[in-house]
C-alpha cells in the first residue's frame, strides 16, 4: 500500500489541479464543515487529498487539527501545519485522541483487503464522533480506462469501493454508533445500468481517456485502444442509449451523488 499511485507525482499534479473542482465542491466542504458538533475540539482528517476541507476546518478558531495522506508528495505540496504521512490503517495517534475523525472521500478509495483495518483505526482514533463524506452508490465501472501499457482496467478516479447506508451500518454497526445525522445529497446521479456498461465496453471498448494515471504501473500517457468501425458503432449507440435513459428517468426520482453520515461512539465519555 505505501507504493500507491496516490504517492505518484502525475496523481498528485492531476488531483490538486481540480480541487476544489468547482462551486458545487466549495458547497459540499462548506456542509461537511458545518456538521462538526458543538463539543468537538479535535479533530483529524484521515486522507487529507486536496487538503480543501482541511483548510477549512482550520479557520474555525475552535478547532485544534491534525490531517494525514499516504501521499508525501501531497503533504509537501501542501504545506500545510500539523499534517503528516501516514496510512489510514495504521494512523500514527494514540487511542482516542481526537473528538471527531473525518474520513472524507477516504472510503471509497480503500482496497476491499484494507478496508476492515482501515475502518478499525478510524473507530480507535476517535474519542467520540466520525464523520464520512463519500460518493453514494457511485458505480466503479464508470468511468474506467485502460492501460496500454499492462492492460490492467481501473476507475480513473480511484475508487474501489461502492459506498451505500448498508456498507456504512455494517462497518460502523449499531451496537458501537448512533447515527446523528445521515443525508444523501448532492447533484443528481446519471442512469447508467451496469448491464450496458458492460455492452458499451466489452463491444465498443468504450474507455477513458483523459488524464488517467495506471494504478498498477503508473502509466500517464494512456492512449485509448483502437476501434474498428463496428466497436465506434455499438459505442455511439451506448453513449445515445445513456443520453436518452438519462433524461427518461424523472430528476424525483434519481439520488443524490454524495452521502455524509455522522456517527457517535455509544460508549464515548461525555
Ligand atoms: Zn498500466
């Protein structure tokens, strides 16, 4: 995991160039900041990445933070106080330092194989409150690229995980947390079935193109793979279908694309 591509300098140039990507993000840090509850004085944000909502959290005079990123090319570049290299599944505090963790954009990024002990640290790390800001239910087969280089297929974003209330309940469960607050949010989601997904790529290779960074051998200059005539076909089909599905689909009846939920320890000192 220390080897990751988020240590990569193509990663990191492409990511801080877009944070925050636009007025909708400012909106969305805003929020996660204002759910920090009144009693919270400590607080530490576990996957800092574009550092956006740590510099935001820093202007509130009542709150003491600290931030950690696996990446130290990020730490650098952000020079930021009281930020540190570390891994989210082996965060370098002690037991119940900090009021609240903030595990922001952090889930869905996680390895199905680090993910238990990622969540273990979050929940040792608190004293009292966690709070998670990830995409919801956002598909990891949309959008994908492929590497022409070693022919792995990736999420251009990095994500690994589809992030639902049902995953959240079952690593943060009942008996350990009460939910505060918990809120789907955000622009609404595209209609994308997965089964045309799959069409759209397996007949059409449709891929990513742009700016895409190989997490396994850190290719940056990815070019999409040729296609021949009736691949460009069945890919334009597919790009009409989800167009015309998209706006089929009432906006009522569409989520929201972000979820935030904000959770209590049961056990926590008052
Ligand atoms: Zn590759």
């Amino acid at each position: 995991m220390k080897t990751d591509i988020y240590s990569q300098k193509a990663w990191v140039d492409k990511f801080i160039s877009r944070c925050p990507a636009d007025d909708s993000d400012a909106e969305r840090v805003r929020k996660i900041v204002e759910m920090i509850p009144v009693d919270v004085s400590t607080v530490l944000d576990v996957g800092i990445g574009g550092g956006y909502i740590y510099k935001e959290l820093r202007k509130k005079k009542s709150l003491r933070c600290a931030g950690i990123d696996l990446s130290l090319e990020l730490v650098k570049r952000l020079d930021e106080p009281a930020i540190c290299v570390g891994d989210a599944g082996e965060i370098p505090f002690r037991s119940e330092q900090f009021d609240l963790v903030l595990a922001a954009d952090l889930l869905e990024h996680i390895k199905d194989e680090f993910f238990r002990q990622t969540v273990s640290e979050i929940k040792r790390v608190s004293r009292k409150y966690i709070l998670i800001n990830s995409p919801y239910k956002d598909a990891i087969d949309w959008p994908v690229a492929l590497c022409d280089r070693c022919n792995g297929e990736f999420n251009v974003y990095g994500h690994m995980q589809v992030i639902d209330t049902g995953l959240i309940r079952r690593a943060f469960p009942k008996e350990e947390f009460d939910v505060v607050i918990s809120e789907i949010f955000g622009r609404k989601r595209s209609t994308r079935p997965a089964p045309l997904v799959y069409i759209a790529r397996r007949f059409g290779k449709v891929y990513s193109e742009e700016g895409a960074v190989c997490p396994y051998c850190f290719n940056i200059s990815i070019r999409p793979p040729d296609r021949n005539f009736a691949e460009v076909l069945i890919g334009r089909m597919m790009a009409a279908t989800f167009f015309f599905m998209d706006r089929a689909v009432p906006s009522l009846l569409k989520q929201g694309s972000e979820i935030r939920v904000l959770l209590r320890k049961k056990d926590a000192i008052q």
